[in-house]
C-alpha cells in the first residue's frame, strides 16, 4: 500500500513487502486482521465531535505528511459513490483514544482501520482491504435514497462474515 492506495493484492507482493525496509518504506502489506474490539467505547458525545455523519464509518491513522508534525486520522465511510473521507476533530479523536488506551497501538498506520457499526455497536480492527470491500458492496447494492433493503442485509452479511471469522480464528492473530 502506498498512501491511500492499494497498489497490488498478490501473494507474492505480500510476501515480498512484507517487510517495513522493503522498498524503501514505500510499500506497506496489508495485513489479513479481523479482530473484534468488543470493549471499545464511542459514546454518542465523542461520535458526534468525530464529525461523521452516518453511523458505518472505518478510521485510518496517517504519517505525518506536510505540515502536520503528528500522525493524525481520517474517516471514511461507504457510500453510493464509493468512498467518502472527512477530516477527523484531533481533540475528538483524542477523547477516543483516552477511552480506549491500546486503540494507538493497535490502529498501524495505513494499512489497518477501525471499522465501526454504530447500529449494531461493533467495533473491529480490519486491514482496510476490508473496508473496501465493503464500500464496493454498498455502492453495489444501493438503491434509492436510505440504500433499500438490498444494501442493509449485505452490510449484515458482512458483518456476520467478520463473527464468522473471528470465531475461526481467521485473521485474528495480526499480521501473517
């Protein structure tokens, strides 16, 4: 992964760059990560100082690029036209963060996202390879103005996959 693309989904570029020197730095490997975060707590003050509007959103710590001396986070959540960013409040996102002591840690810049379900109250730790596959399906499935039926029930197909896999055991050990 290269900034907010993803460059190759190959095997062997996984292999080869799996590795934080390769390349350079350049290349960062997604990892295969489906780690339900039961205990993270977002309460609807914190949400709405976040400035996300709809309640299925996915965040993405960033390096510090230009002008910015600190690693800062963007969300991003599925749409009709794929996917929409927003800037993240910084003192928002540090109330979260203050909430949710591992969330820093585990949050790997780039290539892993949390994935929030604000109707269902789920939280997941996902390689953001995932949340564009969800994104692809929303977009897929839209219809009208609220999605239609279609849409919401593969959200839940999605989310069941990720329970599905998380009991397996599937992904949920970090990077392979």
């Amino acid at each position: 992964m290269t900034g907010q693309r993803i460059s190759c989904a190959c095997r062997a570029c996984g292999l080869l760059f799996d590795r934080k020197e390769a390349a350079g730095g350049r290349y960062r490997t997604v990892p295969h990560l489906r780690r339900p975060l039961p205990d993270l707590r977002i309460d609807d003050v914190v949400w709405a100082g976040l400035g996300v509007p709809v309640r299925l959103a996915f965040f993405v710590r960033h390096e510090p690029t230009g002008d910015r001396a600190e690693p800062f986070v963007t969300a991003h959540y599925p749409s009709p036209l794929g996917v929409v960013g927003a800037a993240v409040d910084e003192p928002a996102w540090r109330r979260v963060e203050e909430a949710n002591p591992d969330l820093a840690e585990l949050l790997d810049t780039e290539v892993v996202a949390l994935l929030t379900h604000r109707g269902r109250d789920e939280h997941w730790l996902v390689g953001v390879d995932d949340c564009y596959r969800l994104t692809a399906r929303v977009r897929h499935q839209w219809s009208g103005m609220t999605g239609g039926d279609e849409v919401w029930r593969g959200i839940e197909e999605f989310f069941t996959g990720l329970r599905a896999g998380a009991r397996r055991g599937s992904g949920s050990a970090g990077r392979t």
